[in-house]
C-alpha cells in the first residue's frame, strides 16, 4: 500500500515538520517503500496476541510530594532561543 | 601507553609508574595524530580534562578514594548531557546547545575520578547505522577509512579502535553498541533494559534505548559496566536490583553454559564469510566445554519491520520538544508560531529523522494506529516469546552482529531500507529488552567481524563470563587497525 503526496501533507502537518516540495515527493516514494515491507507484518496471526510496550514489566513510581533542590532559572532560560523576563518568549499567539 | 587497556593502565597508575596527566596528554598526542583521519570526536574537552587528570594524580597519591576508572581518559557519546558542555546529538538543532546538568551516568564517572576527553560523533539523534547521518560530519572506519564505523556509536567505538579513547560510552535501541563495536573490532554491550539509568541521555526512542560501554577487551567492559550499572530514582525504568562487581564474572571456564546459536540467522542475507568465521567461532566455544544448542526463532524475520514502525513512534514523540522554544535552534522565519514549528524542524533535523518522524507519526495517526504501531507492538510479544522459549533450553544465545562486515561510506545512504536491513540481528533483542554483547571473532577482508553473545535479563554475569572465555583463548581483540 502506498502512501500520496497528499497524506505525506497531513501527517507532515501533525508532525509540525515544514517540507518543501521535493522532500515530499521523495518522502511519499521512501515511505511507501518502509511501508510496503512492514506488511510483512500481515502474515502473523496476532488476533489474540497482546500488546508489549515494555519488553521488563514496569510499575508506577511514586515518591513523597516534597521540594528538592532543582535547577537555577538562568540556567536553563541561557539555552533558549529568546527570552524575557524569566520566560520563553514566542511569537505572538492571541490577536 | 594509549593503546593499554584500562585495567593494565590502573596498576601502572596506582603503582605511580605513569602518572594520569602522562597519560591523558599522550592520548591527545594520539587524537591530534590520527583524528583527521578518523573525525571520532565532536567536541574536545581538553582543559577539562587536564583539570580531571590533574585530580586524579592528587587521589592516587593521596590514597583517597581510588576506583578502577581514577585518571583513566574516556569519551562520551554525544547525547549524554554534559554541564556546561556542547550536547548536540550531532544535530544542527542543538548545535549550540550547553545542557545545564551531567546524566546519572556522567555524574558517576566524574565522581569515579575518570578523565573525560570529549564528546563523540553519532547518527543524528542516534537514528541510523553508519555515522553518516550526523549533522555534522561522518566518521571514518580506522580498518579502512573509506569504510563507515557504523552506528550511531560510530564514533566512540572508532575512538576506541584508533587509540583515541581508552574507554567510551554508547547508546544502543536497535544495535548502536554492538554494531559499531563489530565493524571497529572493539568491545561492545548493551544491558538489560533498566540496567543503567537513562536519566539525562537524550531519548530517541524509551522503551527501546539503553547504555552501555564499548572497550578494547572484555575485562574493560566489566570494569566500565560497574560504573555505569544500578538504579537511579531520576529514572523510574531503572531497576532496583542489587549490581554484582562484574569483574568477578571474568573467569575462564564455559564447561556445560548450554549456547544456542540462532538457525534463522545462518540463512540467505547473511554474507558467506561472515557464516564461517561465525561458525569457527562456535566451534571455538564448543572446544572450551560449551553444549551448543541449534535454535529456532521463527519470528526472528519480523523484527526490522516491528522495529521500524516502534522505534520511530515514539522517536516522533520524543523529538516533538525540539519546537525552538526552550532550546537549540530556531528559524529567523518565525511570523506566527505554526510557522516558527515547521521552519525551526525543517531547518534543524536532517534527512533521516524527518524519515523516521514522518514514519512514527504515520504510525500513530488517527486510522494506521491498529494496522502499524499495534500490530508492531504484538509482534513484539511474539518475539519476546521466541526468546523466552530459547532460554528454556539454553543459557546464551549466540549469532553473528551484522549481515555483512563494515560496508562502504556511501554505499547505503541512499537506500534507507537496506540500512535499516543491516540490523537484523541486534534488533529483536532490543525489542526483548534483553543484555547482549559484540566481541571480535574474526576478519573478512581485513575488516573485523563480530560475535553476537544474548543473555536473559539481568544475566550480564553469564555474558561476561562466556565472552571472556573466548576472548583469553582467542587473539582477535589484540589486532590494531593500520593507521599509521
């Protein structure tokens, strides 16, 4: 099964990943081809098979709700694109 | 003296023959020699080292709290958080980016007293299978250097190779340890998921990655893991399991370890030479008193296509933060935020990991989900199966790393499925999360090839010891590459 340009469109626009048009032609041609090979998939009986997410069985942690030392504000604001006042700064989202 | 093994180069330190200042300034002898040959590295810390080495000295004259890793020169793969040092995942996105703490596992080498020389070079986000996918520039094979190291450890398996490092640290989802460590004929293991913690290595895909050493010989890889192993409360996947000294498991005995070897991948795919230094291999460990065991692991060959649509899932989840709000790049076309989104990601990523982002999102969409994540992740519970029925039988598993040795620098670039095929053997254990370590076997066309030894969880101890045994009645780990 292949996959269009035009879905290359929609799932590139969930992803929020801006592609030009020779990247999407070439993206519809690369994925069909990963796609059509994980048919293979198709052929095993999975219908009661259940799901792994994780290959060692996991638990919920859980821990006391109290403060611990984190990290500094300017620490973590020096690697952000843009700043102001102890904040990210973005471009304007409400008119 | 840079091409010791670390647990020689401890007692020449601890017996003051050598001081770790000698020795971290003759490994930089060694990287400014070789490294344009080579480009192992992305980022050399050499001031701070000198700083580390200096400490190092202090404590082994002062008796003061000596580890098997004080004063010994190592690199870090480069999307291991290092304070104040350059993370960039060999991506343009955070190529400037200066993360503000040390992973757990950073954290515990400083704290061991261990010399870090600097950061090396990986497929972007360690997504690929040849170093080629940095953004920042390929590694080159030391055994050939038109070869790829392979990846996305390329390069701290190469810097291990090439004398470049004594020690290094790798990440490995689908096969980033052992399958670099196999085309560099270096040592390489993956642990058990939950193993080491993963607090502070950039995720690619969670369920999947997990850390590990990559070393010249296999007592090296012991002595690393020590270090690296044990629960982290940072990481809620770690597990809180006691750690064994792993140097205990190097003994030279495998009479009666009962070791499969995987008959599915003995079959088509697998180049004829790498079967029979594999098989020779098998052999060998047979004449050291191993019972060897034929196993078949049917859904071996669904894997890859089970991999690639997990993998990238939860690598389009993960990557979803680099948005060029918080940190890394950011497009100067930013009128509104949509448009900053898809600027900042289409200028930031390159060509693979949009792939695999494209492909994730594909996975998890709105009317694919059923037909591709979730029958992936069934598929996922038939191979775990597969191996939980091998090891009634068995207590290693054992293969060859790679279909093929290193191949050419080009050669696959432009064929993402017949890279992504080059993992066949190291993926189902990732999907399984089992321990499984690569270890020189052999050479076809004078480049190295690797044996694959797979252990049930939590069972590096057996690994070690089996991979040790080998390696003491065998010389293929004591072959350099011809640099020079």
């Amino acid at each position: 099964m292949g996959i269009s340009k035009k879905e290359v469109e929609h799932v590139a626009r969930l992803a929020r990943l801006g592609l030009n048009e020779n990247e999407k032609e070439l993206m519809a041609k690369q994925l069909s081809t990963i796609l059509d090979y994980a048919d293979i998939l198709k052929k095993l009986d999975t219908q009661n098979v259940p799901p792994t997410s994780h290959a060692i069985p996991m638990k919920n942690i859980f821990r006391e709700d109290k403060t611990e030392p984190c990290l500094e504000v300017e620490e973590i604001l020096n690697n952000a694109p843009d700043q102001e006042e102890h904040m990210f700064r973005v471009p304007k989202i409400i008119e | 003296m840079f091409t010791k093994t670390a647990h020689e180069l401890h007692s020449l330190l601890i017996n003051r023959k050598i001081s770790s200042m000698e020795l971290t300034e003759a490994v930089f002898a060694r990287i400014e020699k070789v490294e344009d040959k080579v480009r192992a590295f992305v980022t050399l810390t050499k001031e701070e080292a000198i700083k580390q080495a200096r400490a190092a000295d202090e404590r082994i004259k002062n008796k003061d709290g000596v580890t098997p890793l004080t004063g010994i020169p190592l690199a870090i793969k480069d999307n291991f958080c290092t304070r104040g040092i350059l993370t960039t995942c060999s991506s343009k996105i955070l190529a400037n980016h200066l993360p503000a703490y040390d992973a757990t596992v950073v954290h515990k080498i400083k704290a061991a007293g261990g010399v870090i020389l600097g950061k090396t070079n990986m497929d972007e986000f360690a997504m690929g299978s040849s170093t080629e996918n940095s953004g920042l520039h390929p590694t080159h094979n030391p055994w050939d250097l038109k070869s790829v190291p392979g990846g996305s450890s390329g390069g701290s398996a190469a810097a291990v190779a090439a004398d470049e490092a004594v020690l290094a640290t790798g990440s490995d989802t689908g096969g980033s340890i052992r399958q670099p460590a196999a085309f560099c004929g270096v040592v390489g293991m993956k642990p058990t998921y939950g193993r080491v913690s993963r607090y502070g290595l950039v995720a690619f895909a969670s369920s999947l990655d997990q850390i590990g050493p990559i070393t010249k010989d296999v007592s090296d890889n012991a002595l690393l893991l020590n270090f690296l192993a044990g629960h982290d409360d940072k990481d809620s996947t770690s597990v809180d399991l006691p750690v064994p000294d792993y140097q205990k498991s190097l003994v030279d005995n495998i009479k009666n370890v009962r070791i499969g070897f995987i008959q599915e991948l003995l079959g088509k795919g697998i180049d004829a030479e790498i079967k029979e230094i594999f098989k020779s291999a098998m052999k060998k460990l047979e004449e050291l008193g191993a019972k060897i065991i034929e196993i078949s692991m049917p859904n071996y060959e669904y894997a890859v296509a089970a991999y690639y649509l997990i993998a990238p899932a939860e690598a389009s989840s993960n990557l979803a933060r680099f948005d060029g709000v918080k940190y890394g790049h950011r497009t100067r076309e930013a009128k509104d935020l949509l448009t900053m989104y898809n600027n900042t990601r289409a200028e930031g990523f390159g060509n693979e990991v949009k792939r695999r982002i494209m492909l994730g999102t594909y996975a998890l969409s709105a009317g694919y989900y059923d037909a591709y994540y979730l029958k992936a992740l069934k598929v996922r519970t038939l191979i775990k199966q597969d191996f939980e029925k091998a090891f009634g039988q068995c207590d290693l598993l054992i293969s060859p790393v790679t279909p093929s040795v290193a191949f050419k620098l080009g050669e696959k670039a432009a064929d993402p499925l017949a890279m992504y095929l080059s993992d066949i053997a190291t993926i189902p254990v990732n999907l399984a999360g089992l321990p499984a370590i690569s270890i020189p076997c052999g050479f076809s066309k004078n480049l190295p090839v690797g044996l694959q030894i797979i252990g049930k969880a939590f069972a590096e101890e057996t690994i070690l010891r089996a991979a040790y045994t080998f390696e003491q009645n065998t010389d293929w780990h004591k072959r350099k590459p011809p640099l020079e």
